[in-house]
C-alpha cells in the first residue's frame, strides 16, 4: 500500500516516474515472493495436518508431525506475516479436531 502510495500523484511526464516504477516492481516482486512463501507453507502445513488422521497410533509419529507443523508455523512468524495470530488460533481447532477424532477412534477400538 505504501508504494502505491507513493505514486499516486505522479504524472507521465514527471521525472520521479522511473524510479517510482523501479521500486514499485521490486515492491511486487517482494510481494510475490511472500504469497509464494505462504501458499508453500500452507501446502506443507496441510499435508502434514491431513497425515494426523491415517498416520501410525505411536507418540514419536505424531510428536514429529506436531514438530514439523511448529517449525513451518515458526518459519511463518519470522517472516511478520499479517494476521498469522489468527491463522495459527484455526489451525490449533483442526489440529485439535484430527487428535480429538484420532483418540475418538482408538478408545472406541479399545
């Protein structure tokens, strides 16, 4: 929002355009760079989240599933995405949901 900002009041013919328009791709590129940072850890968190349903009933399974989600959920926050707070509080309820399911299932086998 703040590159476009500032070029708002530029005109064609003023002399600052080249540079606003040098920085305002590199602005873009930036931004896309991070959507792609996302949607690949959204994609990783996912499949990871999704293993929780059919992955082996053992502690150290599930231990390093939750430790790989908590490490791509950190690279997140280094990275001082907005709103992650939020994302992450979702993510909690369906990781918690697939436990809840999981445990569900194996007290009704035992």
């Amino acid at each position: 929002q703040e590159c476009i900002k500032e070029g708002i009041n530029l005109t064609w013919e003023g002399y600052r355009l080249e540079q606003f328009t040098l920085k305002f791709s590199e602005c873009i590129l930036n931004f896309q760079e991070k959507v792609d940072a996302v949607i690949h850890y959204t994609e990783q968190i996912g499949y990871l989240v999704n293993k929780l349903e059919s992955c082996e009933y053992d502690h150290s399974v599930f231990k390093q599933i939750l430790d790989d989600i908590q490490n791509l959920v950190g690279n997140l926050n280094l990275r001082s995405y907005t709103n992650l707070s939020r994302w992450v509080a979702e993510l909690n309820q369906v990781v918690e949901s697939h436990l809840m399911k999981r445990l569900s299932t194996a007290i009704n086998t035992w």
